[in-house]
C-alpha cells in the first residue's frame, strides 16, 4: 500500500467511476483500475461493487475511506508543518444555514484575505447533515447546533442563539405550547436540530404540532407564516437579518428553551493547519475564548 493508491482510491470513491477520476487526477483509466486490483489484492478485500460503469463503495470501501483521507490528511499537514508554509489547499467547512447567512461572512472574508492560498468551499444544511459530512471526511469541520455529544467529534461553542417562534400578525399571545397545540408549524428536513427543538418544546408541555411542512429556507418560513399559514422556529438573529420580519409576530420562549449554543466540531484528531488558523481567528475576534477547552 502507498499513498498513489491511496489518492486513486480516494478520487474513485468520490466521482464514482474510473473515467471520472482519471479525469480528475490527470491519469490514464488503465493505471487506476491496476492500481485498485492491487490495493484490494494487498487488503484482502473488495473496496467496490462494480455496476457496468459505474462503482459503488462496499461496507469495505466504506470504512477504508474514513482512514484513506486520514492518512493522506496527516500526510498534508505534516508536509505543511516541515516546509513552515502557511495554510493551503482546499478548506471545506460546514455550516447551518443561519449561522453561514448572519455569523460567518465577515469571518470567511477575514480569513480568504489572510489566507489567500485556502481555497473556502462552504456548504450549507441542517446539523445532522453537517455531522455526517464532518464524520465521514467530507468536511473539514463544521458550525452545528450544540451540546456536542457525538464520541468521534471535538470542538468549541462559539455563538449563543436565541431562538423565537414566528406567527402570523394578529396571532393570540404564545406563552406555553398549549396555546398553539394542534397548530401546523414550518421547519427543515427531520435532521434538523432546531425542528427536534421545536418538537421538544411541543412535547415537554403535553402538546402536538398540527401538520410539519418540509421547507428548504428560512424565507420561504418567513412567507409561508406572514401569509397566516402557520408557525416556525427560528434564530431571531435570523429573522432580523430577513427583509419583512416585520410582518409576523415574534414570540419568545421559555428560559429552558430560549436559547441554543452554536459549535465548531471537528472530527477528534484530525486538526489541520487551515482548521488551527481558522480557530485563532475566530479567538481574535472573540468568537471563541482563548484557551477554550474542546469537548
């Protein structure tokens, strides 16, 4: 095993053929497909299942990945580190919607000035989405809603959420979920830590959301209840970021819900130098404490 076939392996796995891969890495089809036979031969395992032309990774495949961009992520810093170059490469971080929308910006645009050698690629979604993208190596880290539980990850809380309920204008005051049980409620996709906050908050006081409408923006909430269509939970950070905030109601919740903390996780062991510099400008903004102690 060498770190050519490593890169091959990896490049496979992520484009999903052989042509595709080639392509990417500049080699010719034939050399990847001898290059793979040898890495199974070596690991005494089939890393794909083939289909006509394209490859799909095996439960093999799936967990020699993890370690595959490990290595090769160990390999990169440890060049970086001797040659004392600063930050370089790509830096993919992952971020919820609201935080990329109103927290981040001046953050990524300080650190592209600083760093102009770090190519950003941002992607955008719900916690759970993030976590699995972090755990499975497609993500260099990425900004989630808190506690961090997960075993695998580490991290830092940077921004603290206020989250607040949205309602139409003229809608009855809401002090307790009582008050709106039976209410339908806009959220994102079930792995949404904001809509498990949400149900929580339903549940704890014996009461049920109505019907849960799937959206894919916060925008399209902010429409759906100024049009009187129902309810939704969102960051008042958010919401005042939004052109017509002002057309709903804006409803607070109580001290145990009220408010949520904001992560950045990192999968444990694998600090990269463009993570380390991107932490230290967060701490010289204030963001995080310096010092703070991952969990």
């Amino acid at each position: 095993m060498d770190l050519v076939q490593l890169e091959i392996f990896r490049a496979v796995a992520d484009h999903g053929s052989i042509s595709a891969a080639a392509k990417h890495i500049h080699r010719v089809p034939s050399n990847l497909t001898m290059r793979i036979k040898q890495l199974e031969q070596d690991l005494g395992a089939e890393l794909f299942i083939r289909e006509k032309s394209r490859l799909r990774l095996s439960p093999a495949g799936w967990s020699f990945l993890d370690y595959a961009r490990r290595i090769l992520d160990l390999v990169q810093q440890a060049r970086a580190t001797v040659a004392g170059a600063e930050p370089q490469g790509t830096f993919a971080l992952g971020s919820l919607e609201s935080t990329a929308a109103v927290r981040i910006p001046q953050l990524l645009a300080a650190y592209n000035q600083r760093y102009a050698k770090v190519d950003l690629d941002l992607s955008t979604g719900p916690s759970g989405t993030m976590i699995d993208g972090v755990l499975a190596g497609r993500l260099a880290a990425a900004f989630v809603d808190g506690p961090l539980l997960h075993p695998a990850l580490e991290g830092v809380p940077v921004f603290q959420e206020e989250m607040v309920i949205i309602a139409p204008q003229h809608h009855q005051p809401i002090h307790r979920a009582q008050d709106v049980s039976g209410e339908n409620i806009y959220a994102f996709r079930a792995n949404c830590s904001y809509r498990h906050h949400f149900e929580s908050w339903f549940s704890k006081d014996a009461a049920v959301p109505g019907k849960i409408f799937e959206m894919e923006s916060y925008h399209g909430m902010l429409a759906c209840v100024s049009a009187g269509a129902g309810l939704a939970l969102m960051p008042r950070s958010m919401l005042e970021s939004m052109p017509g905030c002002s057309t709903v109601s804006i409803w607070p919740l109580s001290s145990a819900f009220r408010y949520l903390r904001t992560w950045l996780v990192w999968r444990r062991g694998t600090v990269s130098q463009s993570l380390n510099m991107f932490v230290r400008l967060l701490e010289e903004r204030g963001v995080v404490q310096p010092g703070t102690e991952t969990a």
